[in-house]
C-alpha cells in the first residue's frame, strides 16, 4: 500500500514565494516511498486542504509554519483535519524558534526543528510501528501526557547535494518575479545557513553559524532546468550569505550566464570583487548594513567596519549595480545621535554612488538571538500564544527603551526619503521626498500629518474596494 503525506502551506499575502522548505522535504519523502501532494495556497482556498485530506486519506497533514500572519489559517486548518481524525505536524521557522510555544496549541501533535528532510523521515516510521519512541527522533518536538517534550537539535544537514526540490509539484511560472527590469526572476537557494555572529539575526538561533551548501555542479543543474524548462531569466540567489567562499559564488555565476542578484556583506565588496559584479552582470546587491555607528556594528557583532559601507557604494560607484542597503533603528542601547549617525551615513553612501537604494526598519527581537536575552533584560514582553506571534511585527513589538512612534515614524520617513529603485518608489514620492529629506536632517519626527494622510487616502482606497468603486 503507498503511503500518502500532504504537504500544505497557507499564505496571507498577495505573492507566492517559493517554498523551498517544503519543496526539499518532498524529495526526502519521495526517496522513502511516500506519495506526497502539495499545497500551497492562499487562506480563501483552505477548503482545498479538506478536500484533500478527504480524497488521500494521508498518514499525516504537515503544515509548513512561519511565525506571521499566515500561521492564523494554518492554526483553523490544524484544527479542522485534527477533528477530521488525522495526524498533525508542523515544521518551519515557528517551530525551529518557538517549539514549546508551538505546542500549546492542542491540535498539533509533533513540531520539527530545522532541517526537516531527516526528522519528517523517522518521525513518520515511528508512527507505523506498535510502540514507536519518539525520543529517537533528532530535531523534534511533541507531546507525552500532556507534557511538551524537546528532543536534542538534529546535526546541520551538510550533504544537500542528497536532495533536491521537486519543481514539479508547483506551476514554476507563479513564482515569477519582477526585478532588475526582467520579469522571469527565479529565487534559487545554493546554501544553508551563514557562519557569522550577527547577534539579532534567526541564524544564530536556528543554524548556530553552520553553513552548508550545494556543490557547484549541483546548482548549474537546478539553474539550466528553470532556465531550458521554464524560461527562467534572471536569478535571484537567495542564500543566506551567497558569498561566504567568493571563489564558490563566481564559479556558480559564470556557469549561469544570467543578470543576477544576492546577499553579499559589504567588507567582501573589494574592488577587485566589485569590478567582476560588473563584468558579470550582477544587477542588484544586498547589503545588511545594520548601522551608521560603529559602536552599534560592534554592539551586535556584526563583524564590519562602517568604512566597509562607504567602501562598498564607492567600488560600486559609475556601474548599473543597485546596491541595496538595509538598516535597523531601535537596537538596545541604541542612542538618539547614533540613529542620526545612521541617517547621515545613509546620506553619504547616496551622495557617493547614487544607485545606493537604503531601507530603514525597526529592530524586532528573535527568540533564541543573543539580542532577544538582552531584550527580554530590558524590559521587552514577548507574545504568550501563537496567535500573539502571528500577529508580531514591528507595529505591535514595544520596544521598552525607545519611543516606538518615533522609531515607526523614522522608518516611514526614510522609505520616501532613501529609495531610489524606481520599481519600490512609494505613491506620492515626488511630494513626500523633500518633506522627508527635512525631518531627516533637522531629526524633526513629531506630528506627521502628511503619513496620516497617506493613511487616510489608502484607508479610503481599501473600503472603495471593498464597495466595488475601484478595482
């Protein structure tokens, strides 16, 4: 008898991201004789996941989880196939972070920490037998009367070349993204995971700076299929730190022969890496730049020197490079002169390359990340439920040492007053850009008519929509 697992991810949002998590863990299922169907879908189509349960009649329902809003239908979806009968399992960034939160919720059985090709494999055989022992199973949470249970971390999966995601279970197509004036842009993961310390970041949670990758060859496979099967033409690597042996990056981008984008920390941005992005067609680079002081870089191990920022814009300078650069305001510690440090980099980057497009958020502390403990010192509340963690995100994380408006002001302001890609540039930019340049530099950020009357305007637009007005 075949053996059948759905596979569901629900998503809130407008745009489908690739699901490589769940796309990798069909692989390994695959390769241990399971039958699997996958959906992944938007919250207005959970009846699909129903259905579907009723038709396979699956050994289980595994739910790909991430801590937003999306986990809300996937805990109405939970709950409903649990009624139904069924075994239930999550896996995913909820559960590597927040296993314990995630089993306060009653309908959910077991809980996979990271990589889940290894533990998806063993918990479903412990299953099948008359006495199955879950503490065996590396990597997995569950329940033994009423009481969680936390099992040791699974080692990092180091061989990916093992596995590889099943493309054919999803229409590539959807996946589709609009970058760097191309249309057919395709997210490819060549690696796993980052080696450095940056002491805000879910790596340091999840991965412990482990790194792992696919072999040069394995990714010139996986790039010419979406390209020679699915028109693919431009890539967008979505690896963690693409760049964490530069020699491996190069080797991977010259077999592509695609415009290109990726995550690259700005100390790597030299000049001679910087001129072979140009000759290599590089369209965009990511930059976490975190801050303008460097007392803030140090403060969370970052590992960069704010001379590697302005290095980065100048090497790039006079190219068709975007370097994209993003910071955070609202760190612990943090003082006022150091986020107008931050602001007057921003501004010294752009005036030195003017295809610098810098993005300004709000700092929100990940459970697990040495900041969280230091958070959590300070004062900081962290949501109880799942639910509550749904809904997290840094419009209802209080931040006990700052002025939460203000940051959440700074952050607005920056976006009309620092984007300079003309595909991310906000309504109303021509207007709002000098009104924000102001308060930039005269640190001016009360009272802020002119974001309520954005506000105001898209709160108008929502409800006309809503009526059927405007489409």
């Amino acid at each position: 008898m075949v053996k059948k697992i759905l596979l569901v991810k629900l998503e809130t949002q407008t745009h489908l991201y690739a699901p490589y998590g769940m796309l990798y863990a069909t692989d390994a299922l695959r390769q241990a004789g399971y039958e699997v169907e996958f959906l992944h879908i938007f919250e207005n189509e959970i009846n699909r996941v129903y259905e579907a349960t009723k038709r396979l009649n699956p050994t289980a329902i595994c739910f790909s989880v991430s801590t937003a809003p999306p986990l809300i239908p996937t805990l109405e979806a939970t709950r409903k196939v649990k009624e139904m009968g069924y075994t239930t399992i999550w896996g995913g960034m909820h559960t590597s972070v927040l296993p314990e939160i995630a089993l306060t919720e009653n309908s959910l059985d077991f809980a996979i920490m990271g990589d889940g090709e290894l533990p998806i494999i063993e918990l479903l055989s412990e299953l099948q037998k008359k006495i199955p022992d879950f503490r065996k199973v590396k990597g997995l949470a569950y329940k033994k009367d009423g009481k969680i249970m936390i099992n040791p971390k699974r080692e990092f999966l180091q061989e990916l070349d093992l596995y590889s995601p099943a493309f054919d279970l999803i229409d590539v197509k959807k996946y589709f993204m609009n970058l760097f004036g191309l249309k057919k842009v395709f997210p490819v993961i060549t690696s796993r995971g980052c080696p450095f310390r940056c002491a805000f970041c879910y790596n340091l949670a999840v991965n412990n700076m482990r790194w792992s990758t696919h072999s040069v060859e394995k990714v010139t496979q996986i790039v010419d299929y979406l390209k020679t099967e699915h028109g693919m033409d431009g890539i967008f690597f979505h690896d963690d730190n693409f760049f964490t042996e530069v020699k491996r990056a190069k080797q991977i981008v010259e077999a592509a022969k695609l415009p290109w984008s990726a995550e690259v920390r700005a100390n790597v941005i030299t000049q001679d890496v910087a001129e072979w992005m140009k000759q290599n067609n590089c369209r965009m680079a990511f930059v976490g730049a975190e801050s303008g002081s460097q007392r803030v870089l140090d403060y969370i191990s970052k590992n960069i020197k704010r001379d590697d920022l302005i290095n980065a814009a100048r090497n790039l300078s006079g190219s068709d490079v975007t370097l994209d650069m993003s910071f955070i305001l609202g760190f612990p510690t943090e003082t006022k002169e150091e986020r107008m440090q931050t602001f007057s980099t921003i501004a010294e980057l752009q005036k030195i390359n003017p295809r610098v497009n810098a993005t300004v958020k709000v700092y929100t502390p990940y459970p697990g990340t040495p900041l969280y403990a230091e958070s959590l010192k300070l004062g900081f509340q962290p949501p109880k439920t799942n639910e509550d963690w749904a809904r997290f995100n840094r419009e209802t994380c209080h931040l006990p040492w700052a002025d939460n408006k203000e940051l959440e002001t700074m952050h607005r302001v920056s976006v009309y007053a620092f984007t300079t890609m003309k595909d991310f540039l906000p309504p109303f930019y021509s207007v709002l850009h000098p009104m924000a340049v102001m308060r930039y530099k005269s640190n001016f950020y009360k009272f802020p008519v002119e974001l309520r009357a954005i506000d105001a305007l898209r709160a108008g637009k929502r409800v006309a929509r809503k009526l059927g007005v405007v489409k």
